[in-house]
C-alpha cells in the first residue's frame, strides 16, 4: 500500500494531480493486490480501464491485467524468472522492461520487502522523476525507525533505478518532470481526510469497532487522539459504540462513530435513540457490498435506502454523501454543525472506494477553507441562568429546544427514550405524544428552510443528457466528461436527505433526457427522487454492483449505446 | 400520573407507579437517602436509567438523567463519565437488561474499570413485560416464557463482575434500607467500576423468591466472617447463590481507572477542551 501512496506523492511533489485505487481480497496477507494511480497535470477524477504502466511484482499480475495496458503502454517485469515467450502470441505493442527483481534481492542480499522499492526506483527513471523526491520520502516515513533502515530503502530504490537506466533508457514516453511550480498538494485517503476534519470541527470522542471500510478511520484518529485532545474508543461491539458516543454527546462532547453496513444495522436502535432523546450523533457510514458480510474488501452505494430509513419510529436525520475528499473534509464539518443545530443524527455515506482511495488537493484548499463550529441552540452559562425553569424538550416553532448539559446549574432535566413531556417526564397524553413529534418533525422543515442545498450541476448547461448520480459516483462522471464535454452534464446529489420537495421537482421537470448511474442494483437514488418528486428516472440507468466501482469508461459507452 | 415534580433536593418526582409491596421502593428510598449523604444535588450528578420497572424510576426521582435503551445504559454512561469525569454518574437498571439484553456490556465495564457505579435491581423475574424468566431466575422457575421451567442455570453476577475486573461489587436488599444505603454510598465513593447487585422481591410476577424467602437466607458480611480485598475469597463468597446468601461489600479493591489512563483528560474534562485546533500541523504528514 506505502508504494502507491509513495509514486502519489512522487507525482505531487512534482506538481501534478494523482488519483488512487485500489483492489485486495478480505485476506490478512497475500492475494492478488493491485493499486492503481493516476497522474495527470490536469485533475484526475477516477481511475481508468487503461493503463499506462504495468509493474508486475509475479507473474499473476500479468495475466490478469495484460488487457488492460494501453497500446504502446509499457509493462515492468522479471524477465529473468518469469519465462514470458509463452505470451509470445499475446504481446500486442507493449514496451516490456525486463526488471530482475528477484536477481537484485538475491544478489545484494536484501528482504524480499524490498520489492517494493525496486519497483518505485524503476518507476521514477521510467517516468523521469526526480529520485530525490523518492528518497525524501523514504527518509521521512522511516524517520523514526533510524538511518539503517532508511538506507536499507534507499538502496532497493537506488538498485532498481540504475537496474532500467541500464536496460531501457528511454524510459516511458510520457514523463514526469518535476515541473517549474509545485502547487503544495496533499495526497490524503477519504478516511484520513474525514478524520481531519472532525479534528477542524473539534470532535472530541470518537468511537467505533473495526469495519471496513471505516477502520482505517479509526486508525487514524487513534494516532491522532492524543494530539487532537480526543478520546478514541475501541468499543466491545457497534451498540456500545454508538451508546457511548450518545453519552459523551449528552453530556457535551463533539462525538462521532464510524462504521459499515453490518455495524451500522447493530446501531439502528440507538440511532432512533439519537432522534428521541435529541442527541446530536455524527455517523461515518462506510458502504460495501452487502448482504451480511458480503465483500469486505470492495466497494457498492447500496445502503442509501437502508439508512434512510434506519430507526423505528419517525424522527429527522439528516443525510451526506460526499463526491470527492474535498467534499468529504468539508461535508465532516458541516456534519457536526447540522448535528448541534438540529439535534438529531447526521449521517454521512461514504463507501470503500472514497474511504480507501487516494486523492490529490491543494493544500491551500483546506488550508484556508473557512468555516464556524456552530452548536446551534447549546446554552451558555449566561443563557442558562435567565432560564427560570428549564426544559429540555421546550415547544419551539422551529423544533429545536435550547440545549443544557447535565452538570450545569439550572439544567435539571432529563433525556428520555420513552415519548416525554417538555421538562423530559415519561407521557402516554395523546396530546403531549402528538406535540412532541411535530416538535421533532418541525426540525426537517426547519432544516429545509435553512440548510437545504439542492444537488449541482456540473459541465455544460445545455447539454442534451444530464446523468444524475450521487456520492462517489461524482468522479467517474467527471473523468468521462473531460473525454466528452459538451454532450452531457452531472446532477449530482452529496444532500441526501432531507429533500425540499418543490425545488427537485422543478428542477427535475426542468431536464432534458436523463441517465441514472449508481453504484447499486436497485438505483435507490432513483427510488427515492421518485418517491419525493413522483419523476420516473429508471428509464435510463447505468447500475454495477459488482463490488467494482463505475469506470469513466463505461460511462462512455452507456452514454454512446443512448445515442445522444 | 400526578405530576408532583419539583426540584428541591428532596429528588423526589412523579408518585410511583410500582406495585403495592414492590421491593423498588426499598431501593428508592435508599437512593435517595444516599444521595442526601452524599451531599449531592439533583443537578450535581447523573443517573442512566435501563428499561424496566427500575429504569421507570427516571419519573419518580427528579435528577439530571439519560433514560436508556434497553440494555444500553453501561456504554451511555460510560461515554458521559469519559465526556465529563467530574460528573459521578450511577446507572440504575434490572437484571433482564443489564445481564440479558447488555450482558457484554458488563463484562467490557468491569475490564475498563470505568468510573462509575451500577445499581441492578434483581427480582429474578421480568416485571414490566408481565412476567417472563430474567437471567438470574433460579434454575426450574416456571413462567410465561419457560412454562415448565428454565433450563438455563441461573446468571452469577458477583462472580461475572469479580472475575472481568470490577472493583468494587456488592450485595444488598431491598428489604433492609439501612444496610443498602451504606452499600450504595461506599459503592459511589469507591474510584471504578462499582455495582451493587440488589436482591429485591417481586410481589406480582415472582412468588418464590419472597422477602420471606430471601430473610431465612440472607447474612451479613463483616471484617469477622470476609476479607473483600482478597480475590478468592471474594469468589468463593459469590458462590454462595441460594442456601446462605452473603450482602456486604463482597469485592473491593484498587487499580487505575479508564480516565486515569486517557492523557487527553490530564489537564481539564473532555467538554472543556478547546475545540478549535491549528491543523496545519496534523496537514504535513499528507503532503
């Protein structure tokens, strides 16, 4: 995995965009595992079919992805162990570099690790990069594990260098020069960037048990707990996780849980919890495919509907989907700020191909991004103390109560999962039952009213087709339409839930042909635009479910079989 | 409901709505003499109610409070003490929710040594949901659920809590409130994880566990008859299910607890924490 974070950062140190993807089996160790990273001066979106350069660290590598190297692409192998004249026949107008990886272990007695590191060395001279970028690297990823080991990297790395300088000094045909202006850029995976920004929100707990695709999540803010003065907490099971977050955010803490589909049903119960009580909660909630255990490993959109309608009983909640991890440190933020104003769950939806991929961005974007934690109606002491009798579950116009911690003077009150009164006492009074949820469903028409953000057209207006799509899927999209502009544009939706009816109606009305892309195979955006707007949009669709994400490619194809 | 509620520190709320002769009286009117010894106020402290005719107490004491899900009040309370470890926080559940339906959550609690005090109501009996076997039914007992008796042997709690690195367990009953009232205050006092398992009649729905049958059986334990700091003995005492029936502080001891631990909590309470945080210097690594 480090070696294609490694040749991301090589490309961004020296000035040009990167996009990761990668594939590998639900295993600990071994399987066939491949990472694939896009470079390009302009911003990549997705990844692609076609590859330029195929390193093959053994054989099966090659018999699995010869189809996809582009003509005139190159393919790095081992030449001396694997015997490759049986592929005679197949050899299309590959350049193919014989790369001794196996030799070059043997003969500097090196770790068979080190592979990696060849394989980086070569690439670099291939692409005419610059190794000192490469070294850098090395050195500060093994910064503290001391000089031997960082000379042990820069060795393999070095070896595998001169190794093609001296068998193919050509190198590719497209290069990489460091180029005359390197923009700082991060190259940041979904989960670290969305761990960064409930850092910048001030999250203060966060909890969960391992799932991926939202482990690495924790992995991240268990690093960074101590620094951020945020308690991570590994719990027994997804229940405890979510039930500890809900008491560390009653009593005033910033709080969040992370998960997949199977943690997130174990959660279900206390998400309504959430709603009830009008306990602000952040939810990372990282799709797979599913059924039950599924395929841990790859990647789907398919519980968009399931977490809609998580939770027994009827209570708002409030959905995110970001498209890229721009959208995703920025919809993070925003998550806590909608969650503190409206009390009630915030749920944002990623999946395995945003959570686990590296993507390039600005530094400065992030940098300067502004924005306000803003804890809606949370009392300040001054505020608490001109309250006579404080009550938790007030009758406002808007639904939301003015919100006291316990601990507080002058907030005696109580949370209850029973339906309650205004001061938080247990009621059965039809009255009382029926005041306290148009209190809480006031809350969505409030939200509509000021956070309502309707979906965002991308490329050109008057385009013919418009696909319309939803969270990661956003990438794909964009990646066709540098191939295609012009013939069609992207609505696409990262505000979920709640929907303001009239608007998306209008502007539904408003298109011309539409296509659907998901990354599912019932197209549940689909399903629930025409449950809130009654516009039939399955006419047209492009749905894959087959634990792959949607290539730009295949967009292409889709759009070319409607015959725009 | 007479709604009666007032925010002196009486701590007294809604008139209950228990049975007649229900052993949850003895175990309110301990509480709330607790709390008064305590020096607590109803705003001064936190109480996570379960779900159950204990966790209905929510209504009859008036105290800053979470009421729960079913099984879930451990992990709430865990997370506020973890939130604001100046709050004492006591949870007060059955014994179907927190060794049924929140079992796990028990034995995690205790491993943590979490800082807070866990008050079960033990009926051995489901009171709320009329009347089903609870985890500590005594092995044949007949009710709706298990019309020709549990099958299961009965649950032990002192022993399950003991052995997952409680520190403080004890037994107590609702039938003698003096005595409870000192298990609850030195339950509260004590630093980690407490519980106090309270052996408590129902008068409705369980007719051999009476107060009869729990006075021909309960002792009293003392510095002559129990040393609680020693682990075996301690387990040996938990033993002791249904022929003598020990109360009294039947574990205790010290070890560290889960915020001792936590460096982020050093300087101030999770909840006065700073919030806004430079993050340039969490930005470099990804460059």
């Amino acid at each position: 995995m480090t070696t294609g974070l490694f040749l991301g950062k090589i490309a961004t140190r020296s000035g040009y965009h990167a996009f990761e993807y990668s594939e590998y089996p639900s295993l600990i160790r071994g399987g066939h595992n491949i990472i694939e990273v896009r470079i390009s001066d302009e911003k990549v979106f997705s990844q692609e079919k076609k590859v330029d350069v195929l390193v093959c660290l053994n054989e099966e590598t090659y018999i699995l992805h010869k189809e996809e190297v582009k003509e005139n692409g190159m393919v790095v192998i081992d030449q001396e162990k694997i015997d490759m004249t049986k592929y005679r026949n197949l050899v299309k107008k590959f350049t193919y570099v014989n790369l001794p990886f196996n030799k070059i272990i043997k003969d500097n007695g090196l770790a068979t690790v080190m592979i990696n590191n060849i394989a980086l060395g070569a690439l670099t001279y291939l692409l005419g990069a610059e190794i000192s970028i490469l070294k850098s690297l090395i050195s500060e990823q093994f910064a503290r594990k001391g000089e031997e080991i960082i000379n042990k990297n820069i060795k393999g790395v070095q070896l595998g260098y001169e190794s093609v300088k001296k068998s193919n000094s050509d190198g590719y045909h497209i290069k990489i020069p460091k180029t005359k202006e390197v923009i700082p850029q991060m190259y940041i995976s979904g989960n670290e960037i969305i761990g960064l920004g409930s850092v910048a929100a001030g999250c203060k707990f966060y909890a969960a048990y391992p799932m991926t695709p939202s482990s690495a999540l924790l992995h991240y803010l268990a690093s960074k707990g101590e620094k951020a003065g945020m308690v991570v907490k590994h719990a027994e099971d997804e229940i405890s996780v979510i039930n500890m977050a809900l008491g560390a955010s009653w009593a005033g803490v910033r709080s969040m849980v992370g998960t997949s589909g199977g943690g997130f049903a174990l959660m279900v119960e206390s998400v309504s919890l959430a709603g009830i009580t009008e306990t602000p909660i952040v939810v990372i909630m990282g799709q797979r495919p599913g059924p039950a255990t599924g395929m841990p490993t790859w990647t789907e959109q398919g519980d968009l509907l399931f977490v809609l309608h998580a939770g027994h009983g009827e209570f708002p909640k409030i959905l995110l989907a970001p498209g890229d991890i721009e959208e995703a440190f920025k919809l993070t933020i925003e998550a806590f700020n909608l969650a503190d104003i409206y009390q009630t769950p915030v749920i944002l939806l990623g999946d395995k191909y945003l959570q686990e991929g590296h993507q390039s961005i600005e530094y400065s974007r992030i940098k300067n991004y502004e924005f306000k934690i803003d804890r809606g109606k949370l009392l300040k002491r001054e505020e608490l103390d001109k309250i006579k009798d404080y009550k938790r579950y007030l009758i406002t116009d808007d639904g939301i109560s003015p919100r006291a911690l316990p601990g507080m003077k002058g907030s005696l009150h109580q949370v209850n999962s029973y339906e309650h009164i205004e001061d938080g006492h247990t009621t059965e009074d039809a009255q009382q039952r029926s005041k306290q949820v148009d209190k809480r469903n006031r809350k969505t028409e409030t939200f509509l009213k000021n956070h309502t953000r309707l979906p965002v057209l991308y490329g050109d207006k008057t385009a013919p087709l418009t696909i319309i799509s939803w969270g990661s899927m956003k990438g794909p999209v964009l990646q066709a339409m540098k191939e295609w502009n012009g013939k069609f544009n992207l609505l696409h939706f990262t505000y979920i839930w709640p929907l303001p009816q009239k608007e998306l109606t209008e502007m539904l009305k408003g298109l011309n042909k539409t296509l659907l892309i998901e990354n599912n195979s019932t197209a549940q955006l689909g399903q629930l635009l025409k449950m809130v707007t009654g516009i039939e949009l399955e006419n047209n669709k492009l749905l894959k479910y087959s634990g792959r994400p949607i290539y730009p490619e295949e967009v292409l194809e889709k759009v070319k079989e409607m015959k725009i | 409901m007479n709604a009666s509620t007032t925010s002196n520190p009486g701590f007294s709320g809604y008139f209950p709505t228990w049975c007649p002769g229900c052993g949850n009286f003895g175990i309110w009117a301990a509480l709330k003499t607790a709390f008064s010894k305590l020096g607590y106020n109803p705003e001064s402290f936190a109480i996570v109610y379960g779900i159950g005719c204990s966790g209905n107490m929510n209504d009859f004491l008036w105290v800053n409070s979470f009421h729960a899900l079913h099984g879930r009040s451990l992990p709430n309370a865990i997370g506020i003490k973890i939130a604001n470890r100046d709050l004492p926080v006591i949870v007060i559940a059955g014994d179907g929710d927190c060794y049924g339906e929140g079992g796990n959550h028990l034995i995690h609690a205790a491993r943590g040594n979490h800082d807070i005090t866990v008050i079960i109501h033990d009926n051995r009996v489901y009171g709320l949901t009329t009347g089903q076997v609870a985890p500590t039914a005594i092995k044949g007992f007949k009710a709706k659920s298990t019309p020709s008796g549990i099958i299961e042997v009965e649950i032990n709690p002192v022993a399950l809590s003991v052995s997952q690195g409680a520190t403080f367990v004890a037994q107590g009953f609702s039938g003698d409130i003096n005595h409870l009232v000192d298990l609850i205050v030195m339950a509260v006092e004590h630093r980690g994880f407490s519980l106090v398992n309270v052996f408590q009649p129902c008068v409705t729905f369980n007719h051999k566990t009476t107060y009869q049958w729990y006075r021909e059986r309960i002792y009293k334990l003392s510095n002559d008859n129990h040393d609680p700091s020693d682990i075996t003995k301690a387990l040996n005492k938990s033993l002791e299910l249904e022929g003598k029936i020990p109360l009294g502080v039947i574990y205790k001891n010290e070890r560290p607890i889960y915020t001792d631990s936590l460096i982020q909590l050093k300087d101030q309470p999770l909840i006065e924490a700073k919030l806004d945080i430079d993050l340039s210097s969490f930005m470099a690594e990804f460059i």
